[in-house]
C-alpha cells in the first residue's frame, strides 16, 4: 500500500477544506493509506473526515478565548508556524515520523512553504494550488519560485489559475497540471432536500463564503440596494462568517438595508437555502475553482460572478452563467436586473447547468490523481 501524506492548515468553513474532504471520502483505502496534518487541529469539517484517515497536527486548537492567555496562545502559535516557514526542514524533522511514497501540501501558502523542507529523499512531493497566485501573494516571487522548485507536480484547480501560475514561474511548465476538484453531486442533491424553516421570498439573492475582502461581498449589498431604488423587490441571504461581518453589517444598516439582508452565518449545510433562492451570486475579486459555484451549477441554479481566474473554464465564456466584471456593483445590479425581469433567460441558466455537471464526474477526478501521485 501507498503511504501518502496530506499537510493543511485547517479544516475551517473554506471551499478548498470542503473539497479535500470530498477528496479524502474518494480515496482507493485498499491501496493507500492516508495522514492528514494540520498545522492546526481545529475547523468545522473536523467531524467530517473520512474514518480512514489518521489525523495528526502541529497544535490541537479546541478553545481559544480572548483573555490574555488567549492572545498570547495566538501569538505563540504564530510565531512557531513562521519560525517553520523559514526553516522547514526543522519542521519536517520534528514532526513527520513516517516515510511516506507521496507528499502533498493541499494548499498554497504556509503549507506548501513548511513541507517544501521535506528530508525524504523518495517521496513523491505535491502541491496543491487554489487560487490565483498572479493576485494572491503569499510570498516575494523570489521565495514562492524557491520554494516550489522543491515539488515534483503542481496541480492548479482551474484551466486558467494553471496559465497565472505559469506566467510567474515559466521554468516550471514541465511539472504543472490541472485537475478540478472534487464535487460530491449526490451528496449536494440529498442534503440541499432537507427542510429549512426560512420562508423564501421572490427575487431571493444568495452569497456564500467567508467573509474576508477578497470575496467582495460590499458589492452585492450594494447592489441590493440599487434594485430596490430601482422598485425590484429582493432579499440577500449571505451565509459565512469572517472578520468582515461587523464590517458589512454595518454598511447593510448605512444603507437601510438591514432588514432585508439576511446574516446567517456559517452553515454547515447551506445548501436548502442555495436551492430555493433565485440566484446564486460570487463578487470575488480573485478565486482559483470556486467551489461554490461548481455547487450552484451542481443544483442547476441561475449564477451572476465576476469575471475573476477560472470562471471561463468553468460557465464557457457566460454559457452556463452571467459574468460581470469585478469590482462593479452596478454591473453586478444591472446583470442581477436582467434576470429578474427576464424569467425566460433565467430558466435557460438553469436547464443549461445539466450539460455541465458532467466535468464533475469524480471518478475522472480521482483517475487523475492517482495517475499523478503514482508517477
């Protein structure tokens, strides 16, 4: 059997820890065996991780409160991760106690920094790239290429993210792929069928994920507030948590809107909501495969995103969903317009989703990966 290790950070409520516990559900356990090391033992996905897996980590974070043993709780750990990031190989050393064939850092950033110090010689070593890294600087270009130089494959979520990534680090062309991620279809149809005890109204908007900068959600509560100058009944669910929730609820009150836009939270499964809104909508200013779209066209929902790395791949150029650009929330009003005033455009998203959902089929996905990490 093949002993293959997997390195990230967490498994908070993110798109990138979702899909690795879709992949780590997919995986052959008659043929390999599977670690996952987090460099901090703590997220929602925690129970959610295959039974097969052994769990190991840099620091087993249950409760941290905000007392002062708390911060400096924080701070410590801060410190020890950035002290691994500059020497990995102490890293490797004290914590990785097995010789695995195969070595993978699932996401880009701190992870894939801390195994590129790896001391096994045989190991096959991965990393895993979700985002788009020409607008998502983790580190100085300098370091990034020195430290994916010490990787044997690098996967790219998307088409597109694969291209950004080559821009910066051409020499490395030879040892990029692509290969989407792992969408659970069956899963998503049977849980978006449980009962919520929301009463949905007409013209209901949905966003979902963390909310951090990048995913922009500023802009659709301002375009909810334009279609409602503009006399278009609608109601904005977001669904996530992030340090920019007080943020955002603040503009939605400066808008007069927080009656309307509905804080819902993290949600560990938002899929009945997703289900019967009327739009899914992603404002992003940057994403690599962005998980909750791959879900909306899973459930055959009408989709309104910015035109951020990887969405061409994905809707074919405005095909299978509205694309806007970014940073625009009268575009972003003026698209979400369109559809509601226009039912027969918006059942035509809808209908066409079905002809997508055939690039999630997880077997390909996973015949991908174990040609990749049996090389």
């Amino acid at each position: 059997m093949k002993k293959v290790l997997i390195m990230m950070n967490n498994l908070a409520g993110g798109g990138a820890e979702k899909v690795l516990i879709n992949l780590m559900d997919n995986f052959d356990y008659k043929n390999y065996t599977v670690d996952l090391f987090l460099l901090r033992k703590e997220g929602v996905y925690l129970e959610n991780v295959n039974s097969n897996v052994t769990i190991l980590n840099l620091f087993d974070i249950k409760i941290i409160n905000n007392n002062l043993f708390g911060i400096l709780r924080k701070i410590y750990i801060a410190l020890v991760v950035r002290f691994f990031i500059i020497f990995p190989e102490v890293f490797y050393k004290l914590n990785i106690k097995k010789n695995y064939d195969v070595e993978i850092a699932y996401m880009e950033g701190q992870v894939t920094a801390i195994l590129s110090g790896s001391l096994n010689k045989k190991s096959r070593k991965v990393a895993w790239v979700h985002t788009d890294l020409m607008k998502y600087k983790t580190f100085t270009l300098r370091k990034q290429k020195k430290i994916y130089k010490n990787y044997d494959s690098i996967v790219c979520v998307s088409e597109e993210s694969k291209q950004s990534f080559l821009k910066l680090f051409e020499d490395y062309s030879i040892k990029v792929t692509s290969i989407p991620n792992i969408i659970d279809i069956d899963e998503i149809n049977k849980l978006a069928n449980e009962k919520t005890n929301h009463i949905f109204k007409n013209n209901t908007i949905i966003v979902v994920g963390r909310l951090i900068e990048s995913k922009r959600f500023d802009l659709i509560i301002n375009a909810h507030r334009l279609l409602l100058d503009e006399n278009i009944n609608n109601e904005l669910i977001i669904v996530g948590d992030g340090y920019k929730k007080n943020q955002l609820m603040e503009l939605a009150k400066e808008l007069k809107v927080d009656k309307s836009v509905l804080f819902k939270g993290f949600l560990k499964n938002p899929y009945p909501y997703m289900k019967n809104a009327d739009i899914v909508v992603l404002c992003s200013d940057y994403e690599g495969l962005p998980t909750v779209l791959c879900e909306a066209i899973v459930m055959n929902k009408a989709i309104v995103t910015t035109n951020f790395t990887g969405v061409d791949s994905l809707l074919n150029f405005g095909q299978f969903g509205m694309v806007i650009e970014k940073n625009n929330y009268i575009a972003l009003k003026d698209g979400l317009k369109r559809i509601f005033t226009n039912r027969k455009l918006k059942e035509d998203y809808e209908l066409k989703c079905d002809q997508r959902k055939s690039i999630f089929d997880t077997k390909n996905v996973m015949k991908q990966v174990y040609d990749l990490i049996d090389k």
